[in-house]
C-alpha cells in the first residue's frame, strides 16, 4: 500500500505529467519508500523537464547508487553537481559530494 503522500502526487501528475516538481516530489516519495527502480524514472524524467532541478539530481544519483548503477550515478552526480554550483545550491554541491565519495569508496572496493 502507498503511503497517502505518493498517492497525492500521483494524482497531481495525472493532472500534468510533465511537471517537474510532482515528478521530484513523487520520485523522492519512492526513494524513501525504497522503490529506487520507479523513483529513478520519476527523477529522470524531473530533470529532463527542468535540467537545471539541482536536487533532481541529487535524489536520482542516489537511485542509481542504490539500485549499484555505478556509472550512470556517477554521469548523474557531475551534471547535478555542476548544475547546483551554477545555481549557488551550496547545500546541494556538498551533498552530492559526499555521495560520489561513497561511490568511490564502493569502486574500490571499500564498501558503500
């Protein structure tokens, strides 16, 4: 069962399924729920409707991290790192950092 949440945005996205922030807001519901294959879908198709949706990216790195699609997390991790700097989304910046830094680490072998 969907938590009443995800349910509302998808209702809001029946309404306009090219809207940005409900394909974010439903993808980030996802995530959370540990739905990481359809929220990366959500997300991806966020940041194709607003390329410069800075934590998009951030939240759809993370899919790809968490379903160990290493090389498109870390395609995803530099476009959204570029894209926040651009905007002045310092936050942003330092938390896809430390998200490539747990990618590194699993590419060498050191765990996530």
């Amino acid at each position: 069962m969907e938590s009443p949440r995800t349910e509302m945005f998808r209702k809001l996205l029946q309404r306009d399924a090219t809207n940005p922030m409900v394909l974010y807001s439903l993808g980030n519901e996802l995530f959370k729920e540990g739905r990481h294959a359809e929220a990366r879908d959500h997300l991806k198709r966020a940041v194709e409707h607003k390329p410069d949706y800075s934590v998009a990216y951030r939240v759809l790195g993370r899919a790809h991290f968490e379903l160990g699609e290493d090389a498109e997390a870390r395609d995803v991790f530099e476009r959204g790192r570029r894209v926040a700097e651009a905007n002045g989304d310092l936050q942003t910046v330092k938390e896809i950092d430390v998200f490539r830094r747990r990618l590194d680490k699993r590419g060498a072998g050191e765990g996530s």
